[in-house]
C-alpha cells in the first residue's frame, strides 16, 4: 500500500526513511527535476520521464555506494582497533593495522597484508589471493599480501626460509604470550541483538537503558520519554503497557536518570571528552545502582558508540537476569530490534505464548507459525477490514481455546489496517500458543 503522505520531492521525507540528509537531499532534487507526469499523460511520455529520473538519479546512487563503502572501511577499521585495544584481537587484527597505518591501505588491502604477514610469522607458503568467483584478479590485494609477507620475515629468494620460518613458529608457540583475561560476565557491547524465542516478562520486570541523543524543546512539561525525539521512544510510546518498565536515560549531562521523574526538557550531545568522565564518575555508578529495582527478569540497552561505552564501563551494576541483549548495527536494525523486545512484554498475571514465529511469503500470502497454530491473511472483511485466520492443520480453525480467564479465543481476528498484519498475526498467535481446551463450553 503507497504512502500517500510521502513526498519524494521532499528530503525530510527521505531522511525519514533512513537515508543521511545530504543523499536525501540530492534524492529530492532529481524526483524535483524529473516529477512523474500525471496519469492522463501517454504511456510513452510517463515511460520517458521515469528513464530520465533513473539517468539523473545514477550520479546520485553512485555517490552513496562510495559513501557507505567509506562508512564501512572506517567502521571495520575502527571495530578492529577496539578489539585489539580490548586484548581481543589477534595478531593478524594487528597486522591489518599496521599495514593501514604504515602503507595507507584501504580495507580489503589491509586485510591482504594481514594474510601475508600471519602466513610470514606462521611458516606458512607464499599464497597470495587468486581469482574471485568471477575470475577477476586483483593486484592491489596481491601486491599488498607480498608486502605483508615480506614485513613479516618472509624471503621468497631464499631456498630455505620456509624450514626456517617453520622452526621459528615452533619455538615462539613453545611460550605463548599472555592473554588478555576475559571478563567472568559479558559487557552488554557483547549482548545478543533481542530475538522473539524469549519468554515473555512482566513490564514491571523489565528494564530498559535508552541513550538520550535528541529532546524536544518546546510543549509542556512532561516525562523525558514522551520529550524525546527518538524512533525508540515513539515505538516505547505506541506500545501499552510499555511505560510500566523501569526505564533508565543515559543523558550526557545529567548521568543515569530515571525517565519518569523527569519533567523538564534539555538538549544535549554525548562527546567522547564527556564519555570519558562519565566512564570513570563514581556519582554516575551510584545513580544507576539507585535506579535498579530488585527484580528484573528482561534488560535491553538501546545504545551506541560513546553511550555504550559509558553502560560498559557501569555494567557491574545491572544485575544478572534471564535475558540480556542490546540493538545492534543500523538505526533501522535498532528500531527492528526495540520492537522486537517491546513485543515480548505483558501486562502482569498475563498468559502469553513464547517461542520463535517461523514467517514465510506464499502465494497466498504473509503466514506465521508458531507450535501446532498457523496464523495466515484471509482476505478482506465485511464490511470493512482484514481478516487472520488462526488454523490448528490446513483449512482447520482453532475452535475451542479459551485464555487462562476462560474467555474463548475466536478463530477469526479482523483488524483494520494491513500493515499492522505481521504484528496482529504473532500477537494472536502468541494468545492461542497460552490458551487451553481444558474448558470447553458444553
């Protein structure tokens, strides 16, 4: 179904579907030069136009690749630093940044001089990289491999250096170096992105640290989660019973606070300068330690970069319970992953189905499954609406389930709006996965 509200001529339309705004911007532009031509126009007319778009917008997409390409090397890059800052790393992590460092090579190249360098100190042979898959050579990535296998004492014109770089190996594995020790918990920047496999938890149970990065400065007065102007927060918002979780908001200039106590709005940016003194602040420790209730079964930390690193450096505080994860990669991903999480809630003395819902596209249309229930789109409803059908085996309705109330759970569920299909099909399944035929009306 189109989004009628959206404009493609406008960029905050874009920015609004996750592009950065200079894309966004120069997305607008070309929909601008090149508008589609309204229905009555020809069919050859419309078909030009849309050609002319695609020509202009090339430049445009172009751009982009180069931009997440770059994006991507420094991410790489910077996440391999971290690792072998941390005591994670490997000795060939530490070697694609050398070859970064002293040779200025980009990622995959880097990643060739790690090859020839790990080979070098381990006594292995010249190898250099081949052939892709569609029999392409790249040279640069061979000549940086020979460049790594040469700084790490290989000598292609010797007869024997293979046998001496052999013995070499052997003697430094004889005494290992030491290794960094590993943590006895995980830091929640090692936490799992929130999966549906989970049992569901009281709101009253569950525990959430958001990053604040955006507050609204103007309305009345109100909660810090309905000030702020986060994706996170609006899905926290739309969600019932959401707010009955202890919410906790890391905010650079006031520490750990706790979003329900909050009545004035603020704006503000976490710097690293900052981070690093909110890392070491045994007053930020405390505010969290005050914030912890004594029972939480569910953590999920919405957080990145600095923000993550100051929950890392505090992680001790959060208690060890059933269910630890964070969002992860993209702000689309991360927004993906708090609705995950938001779904797993329920309201106390609320029976709700857990286990993993196996989605699959038919002909038919979107279908979920989850145990022996099937939840599939049947079509539209009368008058007006949507139709879920909940079946126990092909063409089989689930008759006769009742909730721990003993309210009988109809097989038939009609919505009103089909994009919320996917999010009304698990929460029916997960109704009926909780429901019981011991009490079947006579």
């Amino acid at each position: 179904m189109q989004d009628t509200a959206f404009d493609p001529a406008d960029a905050a339309c874009w920015i609004a579907h996750g592009h950065r705004p200079d894309h966004a911007a120069l997305i607008a532009a070309a929909w601008r030069d090149f508008p589609d031509l309204p229905p009555s126009a020809p069919l050859a007319d419309r078909m030009a136009r849309s050609r002319e778009r695609i020509v202009a917008m090339r430049p445009v997409h172009e751009q982009m690749r180069l931009d997440c390409a770059r994006e991507q090397e420094a991410t790489n890059f910077a996440f391999t630093e971290g690792q072998v800052r941390a005591g994670r790393g490997s000795s060939q992590d530490a070697a694609i940044l050398a070859g970064h460092a002293r040779y200025g090579y980009d990622w995959l190249r880097s990643v060739g001089y790690g090859w020839g360098w790990y080979a070098a100190q381990a006594g292995g042979d010249f190898h250099p990289p081949g052939a892709d898959l569609r029999g392409i050579v790249c040279e640069a990535a061979r000549t940086a491999y020979t460049q790594g296998f040469a700084d790490g004492g290989g000598r292609r014109d010797d007869l024997f250096d293979t046998t001496r770089r052999r013995f070499a190996a052997a003697g430094r594995s004889v005494a290992p170096a030491p290794v960094a020790a590993t943590p006895a918990r995980p830091l929640p920047s090692d936490w799992p992105q929130p999966g549906d496999a989970h049992r569901s938890a009281a709101w009253s149970r569950r525990l959430l640290i958001l990053a604040t990065t955006d507050v609204r400065m103007e309305g009345p007065p109100a909660p810090a989660i309905e000030l702020l102007e986060d994706p996170i927060a609006a899905a926290i918002r739309a969600t019932p019973g959401a707010t009955g979780a202890r919410i906790v908001l890391l905010s650079a200039a006031h520490g750990f606070i706790d979003a329900a106590a909050v009545r004035a709005p603020w704006i503000e940016a976490m710097t690293p300068a900052r981070a690093d003194e909110l890392v070491t602040s045994v007053a930020t420790r405390a505010q969290l330690a005050a914030l912890i209730p004594g029972e939480i079964d569910d953590i999920l930390v919405a957080a990145q970069g600095d923000y993550l690193r100051v929950v890392d450096a505090h992680a001790r505080i959060l208690p060890l319970c059933r269910v630890m994860e964070r969002t992860r990669n993209t702000p689309l991903q991360q927004r993906a992953h708090c609705r995950t999480w938001l779904a797993r809630g329920r309201d106390a003395g609320e029976n709700v189905g857990a286990g993993h819902i196996r989605w699959s596209k038919v002909i038919h249309g979107l279908t979920g499954k989850l145990g022996e229930f099937t939840a599939r789109y049947g079509g539209k409803a009368t008058p007006r609406g949507h139709r879920i059908v909940i079946e126990i085996a092909p063409g089989v309705a689930a008759t006769g389930y009742v909730d721990a109330a003993g309210i009988p759970l109809a097989p038939v569920v009609v919505i009103s709006n089909k994009t919320h299909l996917r999010v009304e099909m698990a929460r029916a399944l997960r109704s009926f996965a909780a429901a019981t035929r011991l009490a079947i009306a006579a």
